[in-house]
C-alpha cells in the first residue's frame, strides 16, 4: 500500500485547491495511506475526514507539496503555464525525487529549470456532476435574454486575454444578432470600460457564487475559453462533459482532451513576451506565451452560433472527456509512481 502525504491548500476555492480535494478523495478511495495535510489548517465541511485524517503520524509516508514550489519536498505536484518557468522554482524541483504536473506543456515549461525525466503528467479528472443531464440555475437579469449565450468563467488575468474575447465578441455581433456573451470573473473592473466601446452590444457579467457549476454550464448553449496558456483548463474539460460545444485555444495544458474532433480550436499568436502584469507577480514580463487570433476567435465563435449539427454532433463526442479522465485514473498513476520510489 502506497504512504502519502498530501500537504494543500484544501480550504481554497481555486484550480489548485479543487485538483488537491480531488486527488485525496481518489487516493483515499483507493485505499491509500492517505496524511492530507493542510497548508493552513483549514478545511471545508464537507470534507472533515481530511482534518480527521491529516491527525495521523507521517511514519514513512511520501510528502508530496501541492503549490507553487517554495520548499524543498520530496514530491512537488504544481504547474507553470509559460516558458521558462521562474528561475526561483529551479532548486526545489532539482531537489525533488517526483515532480508532479497535470499537462504535456507543463512538463516542458517546468523542464526549463529542472531534470524533465523526472517529471510526471498526472492528468486532471472531471466528476460526474457533470453531464448534460439535471437542473440549470435562472439566470437573473432584466429584459430578455439573447437566444444564443456564449459563457466564459475566467480570473481576469493577462493570460486569460479577457479583452481579446470581448473584442472578438464585438466584432462577431451587432444588436442586432440574438447572440449574448456571459462573463462571470473574479475581477470585473475592466468589463465596462471594454464594453462601452461598441454600444448595444449583448454583454452581461454574471454575479454571485455559484455551488454546483454544472447548473451554470446547463444554462448556456456554448462555452469559450481562449487563453494565452492553460496548465490543464478545468472549465473547458467540465464544459464539454456538460454537452456544451466548447470553444478553446490550440495550445497548452488543454491540448490533452481538445481536438478538432471534439471541441472548436482557435489558433494562437507566435510565442511573445507576456510584458508587465501586476495579477500574477510570479510571471516575469520576459517570459513567453501565445495569446489567440481575435479573427479566428471571430470565425470560430460566428461557427458556433449557427447550432448546425455539425456543431451538435462535435459537441456530443466532447462529452466523452468525463470517461477519459477520471480522477481514479490520475490517483493509480500517483500511486504507481510513489510505490516506485518507496520499493
């Protein structure tokens, strides 16, 4: 039996945090000797066997640090969505017996600074809430909802090229098309200066907290999320297992599920300096990213809102990403690989 402890930040409500709970619930599923042990001290309700558990002595246990590396550990599970990665990461990883990360894009990034043999792709999982199957929440705003909406949940960050997408919207549809962008963000600042271009236009933010996601994508006829660089993409993967055709740049981490079978690919930009950013200070303004063609954006987004069923049909393989990748998939690959190094 594998012995593994898992430090993480289990209370959080961000990528790193879900990808932790997930992977512990897997392992302790599987029968694992499972330490999670919080960062914090902190952990959701609904998961207080993990407090229960992270009680226990680590007696020959694996650790395995799930963050950004700032400490040595014998495991190192995190991602980098640029090329190189962070100078400062590169000892910690060196150090590292196992470094653990969700894509192939990953693995190369991080590869700048350290060993790549001894990186490991440990693909990320979709759960079962979501399919296209079950209840959906009321969207709630005045006036009559567009036809057609198009929804993308994103931190506002350079990266996520927020401001390529609604320019592309922009340039896609008039007032006159009953066609609607849903935008739901952390951090909303930039929206209405961005909006306020091209008046008319059907653009919306979406507030509040959101329990069950799944609901949120039910509401919706299609999913975009053009990003500059993707570790995984866990809202494309979830919205494509919701049924959704799901719109997504050809490149990084969300390569290991999206095709052109699939899903709808947009083409990116030559590799170039993100620059000055002040959301994600550990990005350095010389590293390199490829940020998506606002007209193939366009070309892509005009497809799509034609609900063809062509477009149907590409959506309905799109579903099949919830068999492929599973969260026990990812935890037997974890165990395989610490009961190598324990032997």
């Amino acid at each position: 039996m594998a012995k593994i402890e898992w430090l993480a930040y289990f209370a959080a409500s961000s990528g790193y945090s879900e990808a932790a709970r997930q992977y512990c619930i897997a392992l302790k599923r599987l029968g694992t000797d499972l330490i999670p042990t919080s960062m914090n001290q902190e952990y959701l309700r609904e998961y207080a066997w993990m407090a229960e558990d992270s009680k226990k002595k680590n007696d020959g246990h694996f650790k395995i640090v799930h963050d950004i590396p700032s400490c040595t550990s014998p495991g190192i599970y995190t991602t980098f969505e640029f090329k190189p990665a962070p100078s400062a990461w590169a000892q910690h990883l060196r150090n590292a017996q196992a470094v653990l990360t969700p894509s192939q894009s990953s693995k190369e990034y991080l590869g700048t600074v350290c060993d790549i043999e001894k990186i490991h792709v440990i693909n990320h999982g979709v759960n079962d809430r979501f399919t296209p199957f079950g209840p959906s929440v009321e969207l709630q705003f005045d006036g009559e909802l567009p036809k057609f909406k198009f929804l993308s949940v994103f931190e506002w960050v350079d990266r996520k090229c927020g401001d390529r997408l609604i320019k592309a919207f922009q340039q896609a549809f008039t007032q006159d098309d009953d066609v609607g962008l849903f935008i739901k963000t952390r951090n909303v600042r930039n929206i209405p200066m961005l909006i306020n271009k091209v008046p008319g236009c059907k653009i919306y933010v979406v507030d509040g907290f959101v329990n069950d996601m799944s609901q949120l994508y039910r509401a919706f006829d299609s999913y975009i999320s053009c990003s500059s660089g993707e570790g995984w993409g866990e809202t494309l993967s979830e919205a494509m297992a919701c049924g959704l055709p799901t719109i997504g740049s050809n490149h990084s981490g969300n390569l290991e599920f999206m095709d052109y079978e699939n899903s709808f690919l947009v083409d990116v930009e030559q590799w170039q300096p993100i620059g000055y950013n002040n959301l994600e200070p550990i990005v350095a303004p010389w590293m390199q990213h490829r940020p998506p063609k606002i007209d193939n954006m366009v070309d892509v987004m005009k497809l799509v809102s034609e609900n063809s069923n062509e477009v149907k049909a590409i959506a309905k393989k799109g579903r099949r990403v919830s068999q492929d990748f599973t969260w026990e998939k990812a935890a037997k690959k974890i165990i395989e690989i610490v009961e190598t190094i324990q032997a």
